[in-house]
C-alpha cells in the first residue's frame, strides 16, 4: 500500500514485466519531477536519452509521466507508429492523467500498460528469443525509494 500520490515502483515494474511477455515491443516509464517548460520537449528528450530508439526492431514506446502537472505522453518509436493508429497514445495518456488527478497513478500506469500491451501484441507478439533490451524499472526522478 502507498501513500496518496506516490508510486508504487514494484507495481509498475511488474506491469511492464507483465506486458512484455504478451509483446516484442519495449515500454519504458519515465517519472519526471515538476519542471517549467513544454513536457512534450522534455518527453523528447527523455526519449533519446533513455535509448528507445535503439532497439533492433525500433519498437520502443516511452510513457513519459510528470505527476505533479498530471501530465503524461506516450511516444512510441518509428516501428510502433507505423503498426499502432496514434489515438491510442492519446487515450493511454489521457487514462493516465485522469488517474494521477484522482490520486491513484499506480493504478493508471499499470491499466496503461496493460493497454498498450494489448494494442503491441498484435503487431509485435512476444517471441520466444525476445531480448529484453530496455529496463523495466520506472526511469527518473521524482520517485520513492
């Protein structure tokens, strides 16, 4: 149980550990602290820096999240946009938000997983040699310990 929020961690790493087992594809979750500027630049960035496009079928997705703005986006590489109609980031970030503003951003980041999950394994369904090439750990600052 976590206090009114925070993220609980092991809970979001375990929902992306659960979706990639049903996909190819790679979610990474990065947690930014608050900040003034555009969250999308930031999410850019954090993108790049985090290595999504790196890997071998650019099937890469990144939810970016700054709680403190309930503020979410969700980018996927160029293999995963050209298989996955974008209103689906648009949606995922958008359920996601909305759970940060009740308070409940565990919650709304491992049924946005699950989410994307669904929407990946059609186009990239997890194979039995699927490399593991992201972490599956939430990314960033702004997290407790």
């Amino acid at each position: 149980m976590t206090r009114r929020g925070t993220i609980d961690r092991n809970r979001v790493r375990e929902a992306v550990e659960a979706a990639e087992r049903h996909t190819s594809a790679e979610i990474v979750v990065s947690i930014a602290p608050f900040f003034i500027g555009s969250v999308e630049r930031a999410a850019r960035r954090a993108f790049e820096r985090l290595g999504i496009a790196n890997t071998r079928r650019r099937n890469g997705v990144l939810v970016f999240v700054v709680p403190a703005r309930h503020q979410v986006m969700v980018i996927g590489d160029f293999g995963v946009e050209a298989c996955v109609d974008s209103s689906v980031w648009r949606e995922v970030a958008s359920q996601i938000a909305h759970a940060f503003a009740r308070g409940d951003g565990t919650g709304g980041l491992v049924d946005g997983i699950a989410r994307l999950a669904r929407a990946l394994s059609t186009p990239f369904p997890h194979k039995h040699d699927d490399v593991n090439e992201l972490p599956d750990q939430p990314q960033g600052q702004g997290l407790p310990s």
